[in-house]
C-alpha cells in the first residue's frame, strides 16, 4: 500500500492534532484514511467528517468513505463550501 | 465516487438545445403555484410583529389584549418555541447555532434590528391579524446601536451579545466584542514577496450590503394536524432543508413533516434559510387550522438576509513584467444581527483566479444591527474581488500592461496552488481571457467621458447529496423527478440530460420536484450544485433504467443480455449476432412491462464530488455623465466557463442575469439607514435594482472546458458571473474620469463628488 499525504489547515492542526499539518498514512479510500487519523487522535474523524471537504489531488469532494484515494495522492482537508 | 464518465468525442443530440421549459407556460399564463398560491379549507391567516427598534432589550410582552379579539385564533412568541443549546453546528463558514436561528425566527431576550420577528398572531383574516398586532404590548429598553463594520468592531462599540468572545484567535481575547470570529488564509513569505515588487498598491473599499432582489417575498401555508403530522407548503432553494430547519427549531420528529416545494420566484441564495415557516407551524399547531404568511416587500427588506457589506484594505505587489508577487488582504464582513457572513469565502475566494506565491487574506466576521445576512450568487467572492480587482487595474496601469495581459500573465489552470492549500485541478480561467482578448468589441474605439474595465472571478461550485427517481410509462414516456427546486430551469436541465442518456426525444420526458415524502434527501439548490451533482444522480438512474430495459429485451428475444445493446431509444441486438429480431423501443418495451416484470423503475442517489470550479472574465464599456454623475452601461461581454452547456439558452440566462444583479450591486443598490438605525429604502422604489431601461444587450461568451467528472462535462454556470461586475465597473469609471470609485454603490451623487472633489 502507498501512503496518501494529508494535510490540514493550520487551524485544524492547531486545535485537534497539535499543530501536525501533515501526515502520510496508508489508505485506499477515505474511510480507511479517517480510521487510521481517528487512531492518531482520537475523535478527530468525526470532526473531519462534519465540518471538512476533502481536495483529492486537486478535486474537491465531500467526504465519503468509498471514495477512493490514489496511491501517493495528495489529500488536504479544508473547511466545506456552501453557495447561493 | 469519482470516475472519468464523460466522453468528449460523444455527438450530443438533446444536451446542448434549448427547448421550452416544462414549467414555462403555467408561469407565464399565471397557473403556476407559488407558496402564497396555497389555499387550503379552514386555512387562517399569520402575520408577524417586528421591531420599530435597531437595537432594544424586551423588558415585557403583553399579548392579552390581541388574545381576547374575536376571529384571533392563536398568539406565539419566542417563548412558545424550544430553546437550543448554543453550539455551532456543521461546517464552519455555514456552521448553524440554533440558539441563534431560533432567536431570529421570533426575539427572545432583545431585538437586535428594525424588523426582528417578536410576535406572529393568526386570526381568521389579514385585517384581523393586523388588527391584533396593534394590540401586542412590547415594553422595550431601548439600547444604542451600530450599523457600520467598522463602527461596530471598534472598542466601545454597543455589543449585539455581551458574551460573545472572537472566535479564531489564540489566547482567546478576555473581553467581549461584536467581532464573532477571526480567519486567515495565508501561503509563502509576504515580505519576501513585497520586496520583489517593482509596484505595490494598497487601497482601502467599501461595499455596500445587497439583497436578493428576488421578485417573490417569503411565504408559505403550514397545516398541523391533531395527529401530529404537519405539512408545509413553502418556496425555498430546498424543500428538505427546510424541513430540517422547521422540525430542529420546533422540536419536531423529521419524519412527521412533509414539505411541499411551491414554484420559486427567485431566491439567488436568500431562500436558503427559513424565517416564516417555523412560525406558521407553530401558529398551526396552536389554533388546529392551516396557517398562510406572507411577507410583504418590506418585511423582506427589513426581516431577511442581504449579503454583507464589507470594509477592506487590499494591497499588492507586481513586478515590471507582470508577475504578481505578492498580495495582503484584510476583509471585514456585515454578518448582520447574528454570526455568520460569507467571510470565509470571500477570503477563499479572493486570489483563487491567480497564481501567487506570498499571500495572505484575514476575514472578520462582525455582527451589527441589521438583518442576518444569507447566501447571495457566490457569496462572498464578489466582495473581495470588488477590491482585489480594483487594484490589479491600477498595477496593471503602472506598468503599462492591458489588463487581461496582467490577467492572463498569472491566470491558475490545473496544478496551480491556492492560498488554501490544494492544487488546481482544472482549467477554465485562461481559456476566458483568451475569449475578450479576441472579441472584437474589445478593439471598438471608445468615445469622450466613456471607459473600458475588465474583472475576473472565481467561485467555488457544488455538488453534494441528491437523489432522482425515473419511471417508465406504459406509452413509453418518462418521468423524471428529483427533490431539487427549480430555480433556474433545472427541470429542463434535467429532462434534456435524461433524454440525451436514454435515447429519446425531450418531449417524452416530463420533469418534476417531488416532495420530502416522495424522494431522497436532496441539498439546496444553490452552490451551482444541481445541474452537477443531481444531474449525475438522474444520469444513474437513466442508466440503470437502461439496463433493466436491456434485461426485458433479451427476456424477449430468449437472448443473452450480453447480446443486447441500447442505442439512440433502443434495444438492439449486437452486431453479428444471428437472429432477427427488430429492434425494440422504449414504448415497445414499456407496453409489455407487465409480463417483463412489472413497472420500470429506477432511483439513484450520489454525493457527488469532483465538481470544477467557474471562472468568468468580463469587460465593461461605460459612458459617465460629468453633470450628473449617472454611469450608463454602454456594453458588456462575460465569457464565462461552463463546462458544456445543457440548455444553451438557460447557461445565457443565468449568466446575464448574474451580470444584471452585479451591475445593480455596482451602482445603485444600497441600504440606507438613518441615525435610529431605521432602514429608509425599504422599498423598490428606493431601494433600486436594474430595469431593462437600464441595461444594453449582455453579450455572452460561453467557454466550454468540459468536467470530465460529469457525463457531459457540465459545470455549475449560476454564481461566478456575479463576481466580476463590481470591479470591471469601477475600473471603466477610473478610465473615463480618471476617478477611482472605492465605495459602492458608485451611484450618480458619489460618482459626480468623485469628479468634483
């Protein structure tokens, strides 16, 4: 399995992980990827759940467990969008 | 899940058209049903008591005098409704505190503007409803108020919540403000980057807060029955939401409330929230009848959401050969009377179009005593592109570069960073400077006292959860219903996608909205989110549809169904295959679908991500009046990328339309308040939006970058045109004057100070 790298917002990283903005965890869909986060810190999943999108190599998405990460991809977690 | 579904080198026959909408001739030969069109046996009448004060503590309400009038048939205030924990709730630019929402639906401990809900009374007509508010007794201390940004994040400033501390700093502040939070977006080393500028302009701006401007005010009928059930009948971007909204704020089981989506007369993101509907129930549940409300244009001027004004300071730096090296913004946003302005995506938003190495963007989100603001066209990004595109005209002046060469010099397309970390994943900005560049009104001469100004935009996009259900009639006609409100024409967009998917003519597809009861959970339209993440979901459902009809036809034929292919409206048997059999229609198929197996039907629901964003490039021709001041919009050109276009004229539509309201938001639209914080304008007439008198011919330019996350490539067209206008005006303004507007509106008395001064 190769590693995703994640990334979060220095606020995120600030309140939940200690100020760690950047992480690579082995992971090949978004599910497995909040698992192995939630066992890092724990209740940090539910968190990234609620309040995050997620930009996948560049494409924003929800967050959704099937969604699948390519190996080595780049993943940030950034706070969620809403329109008009 | 992402996939790659679309197939650039597929011939399009239906996508691509513009045929009538489904929802065209009840509308224009009045038929159409409108929330305030419901009328249901029994139904009484609501109708809401609001603040004659900016800003007041509500020391008493004494409602015994409106009780006792005959035909009165129920009373509710703040108290009659569940109070929330205070907490926020969800993502954090929308993060909801219902302790909050529950406060603006009907005051509690204050009134915190002219026009908050205090009292809703229901009796058996308007008059009598009317009547009964004039006997509600408020006993108000009145307080000082404030309704400027920066008035009201100086030290001193009357506070709205005397707890609230700032959000988003660290070491929390100790004392309380009307600053509810802090955030800030930065990447690269600004001093660094500044130094490497051979220019840097810093300039501050104002802009003014703006409504909606949508036709029809707010209104709805709720019908609370003996057995619990409630049913509601309401015009919203989205019928589940505000089902949500309705059943949290009054303590209800979601399930036992069943809204209607009425026909919209426009929303642009206001009608995102709820603000009678919570009321009318309540007033439903208490008297045992249906309840109308209905706001009048007043109310919604004064009671519901405008998109903030703002008061900023941009500053950037360009080298001599065009590269912007760095850019330092701070955005202070009107959230109104509660948290929650649009400032995190207008920091977001504000260099998203542009490739710059050391930046830094600070957003306050302010609260003050006017109306909660809500979602307006891409919230939030028109804002801060009105000051970062300003200056960029300047820069673009001192270096003597046209402005869409700077543009284009430092335009993002895929892989380029953004201030908020990720890559880009797709192009589209460049490919609409390239579009002015080569338009041939960009060459027209200009005359004396006129100007040419060009801005960009960005804007975000949507997908999210949607669900679309499709059944096969017995003729072979085809119904497709989502849960998606149709605000700009999505029912087409819909149907136009289902016929392309299955093969048949657009007018065998009839497109509807069904109720909360009647189909998945779908979000609000708004984002530019529907013809994206639901048109995916109806894309499914067609394909699945196509495959049990695949299925039917080899029952049929006693074939594999291997051996059975659909092609333009058809089941048809692979090539090679031995046998005859002709092929079969959908209305063949459909007329034997007892003995295949009963009704066809098919559902899908997504949570679609991959959408791509929307860049738009637009350039303005202007002629200023130098004895009146008054600014006359001479031409505008608005390329706009909109991935493939599903309803050709419709992409047009929403695109001049955003044009339209940014041209208004640019030199009119403004709410005046006057020193007892009382909104003047709370009217169209003074409150001015464009008419066509006002406006020439929108010129637009649609690019097509196709998204290949979408079947056909489509990407949301609804916000992004909105974002340039403000600043493409203003620098047309400084061109023909040599006056550079800072403040909007640049409305005739400003413009002409301007050139006085």
């Amino acid at each position: 399995m190769t590693a995703a790298h994640i990334v979060l917002t220095s606020g995120f990283s600030r309140r939940y992980t200690n100020g760690v903005k950047e992480f690579d965890i082995d992971a090949t869909n978004v599910r497995g990827l909040l698992k192995a986060m939630d066992q890092l810190y724990p209740g940090l999943a539910e968190i990234l759940e609620e309040e995050t999108a997620i930009a996948i190599d560049g494409e924003l998405h929800e967050v959704v467990y099937t969604q699948v990460l390519r190996p080595g991809c780049e993943v940030f977690f950034i706070p969620r969008i809403e329109g008009g | 899940m992402l996939t790659k579904t679309m197939d650039p080198a597929k011939v399009l026959k239906v996508v691509g058209t513009s045929p009538v909408r489904p929802d065209g001739v009840p509308k224009v030969t009045g038929q159409a049903v409108y929330g305030a069109d419901t009328i249901l046996p029994g139904m009484i009448w609501g109708k809401i008591l609001r603040s004659p004060h900016a800003h007041a503590r509500i020391k008493s309400i004494d409602t015994s005098k409106a009780a006792a009038l005959p035909g009165v048939k129920a009373i509710v205030t703040g108290a009659d409704l569940p109070d929330h924990k205070f907490e926020y709730v969800g993502p954090e630019r929308v993060a909801v505190n219902y302790w909050h929402m529950t406060r603006n639906i009907l005051a509690r401990e204050k009134v915190l503007y002219e026009g908050h809900a205090i009292a809703a009374v229901a009796a058996t007509t308007p008059a009598i409803a009317q009547q009964a508010l004039d006997l509600i007794h408020v006993d108000y201390e009145i307080l000082p108020h404030v309704i400027d940004v920066d008035e009201a994040m100086k030290p001193g400033a009357p506070l709205l919540f005397e707890d609230m501390i700032t959000r988003g700093i660290e070491p929390a502040p100790t004392t309380p403000s009307n600053i509810a939070k802090r955030l800030e977006f930065s990447v690269g080393d600004l001093a660094k980057g500044f130094a490497e500028a051979d220019e840097v302009v810093e300039m501050s701006f104002t802009t003014a807060a703006v409504h909606q401007g949508y036709i029809e005010p707010h209104s709805c009928v709720a019908r609370y029955g003996a057995d619990g059930q409630c049913e509601l009948w309401s015009a919203s971007q989205g019928h589940f939401v505000v089902r949500a909204y309705t059943a949290k704020l009054l303590g209800m089981d979601i399930g036992s409330l069943l809204v209607h989506p009425a026909e919209i007369g426009g929303g642009f993101g206001g009608k995102t929230v709820v603000y009678v509907e919570p009321v009318a129930v309540a007033l439903s549940k208490k008297s045992g009848l249906p309840v109308k409300i209905m706001m009048s244009r007043e109310d919604v001027l004064k009671a519901t959401g405008p998109t903030s004004g703002a008061s900023m300071t941009v500053k950037i730096g360009v080298t001599k050969a065009g590269k912007i090296v760095a850019a330092d913004s701070t955005f202070k946003f009107q959230a109104g009377a509660f948290p929650g302005s649009p400032v995190m995506n207008g920091a977001m938003c504000a260099y998203a179009c542009y490739d710059i190495p050391n930046s830094r963007a600070v957003g306050y989100d302010v609260v003050s005593n006017r109306p909660k603001s809500a979602a307006y066209r891409a919230p939030g990004s028109p804002i801060s592109a009105f000051g970062v595109e300003s200056v960029l005209d300047i820069l673009a002046k001192k270096i003597g570069m046209d402005p869409l060469e700077l543009r284009y010099k430092n335009a993002v397309s895929a892989g380029s960073p953004t201030a908020w970390g990720p890559k880009h994943a797709h192009d589209g900005f460049k490919e609409t400077i390239e579009a002015l560049m080569k338009h041939p009104s960009y060459k027209i001469p200009l005359g004396k006292n006129q100007g040419r100004g060009v801005a960009s935009g960005f804007w975000f996009n949507g997908g999210g959860e949607s669900a679309a259900t499709l059944h096969v009639n017995e003729d072979g006609s085809v119904v497709v219903a989502t849960g998606s409100m149709d605000v700009g024409g999505s029912r087409a967009s819909m149907a136009l996608m289902a016929a392309e998917t299955l093969g048949i003519p657009y007018d065998k597809v009839r497109s509807t909205v069904a109720d909360t009861a009647s189909i998945g959970y779908n979000h609000v339209t708004g984002g530019s989110r529907v013809t994206y993440a639901t048109g995916i979901a109806v894309v499914q459902a067609c394909n699945t549809v196509i495959e049990d009809m695949r299925g039917r036809a080899a029952l049929t034929w006693d074939v594999s169904i291997d051996d059975v292919i659909w092609e333009d409206g058809h089941a048809k048997l692979v090539a090679g295959h031995a046998g005859d059999h002709a092929p079969l229609s959908l209305a063949a198929i459909a007329a034997k679908r007892a003995v295949t197996g009963g009704p066809i039907v098919a559902e899908a629901a997504v949570n679609a991500g991959g959408m791509a964003p929307g860049f738009s490039t637009q350039f303005y021709d202007v002629e200023v009046d130098p004895e009146t001041g008054h600014t006359k919009i001479l031409r505008v050109v608005a390329a706009q990328d909109v991935g493939r276009a599903i309803h050709h004229d419709y992409c047009e539509g929403q695109i001049q339309g955003g044009v339209v309201q940014g041209i208004g938001w640019a030199l009119n639209e403004e709410y005046v308040y006057d020193k007892e914080g009382h909104l003047s304008n709370a009217g169209f007439l003074d409150y001015r939006i464009p008419v066509a008198s006002d406006l020439p011919h929108i010129d637009v330019v649609m690019v097509e970058v196709p998204n290949p996350n979408h079947p056909f490539g489509a990407k949301g067209v609804g916000e992004v045109n909105i974002v340039p206008p403000m600043a493409a005006i203003a620098n047309a303004i400084e061109q023909a004057t040599g006056k550079r507007m800072t403040s909007l509106p640049m409305s005739p008395p400003k413009v002409l100070a301007a050139i006085d001064g």
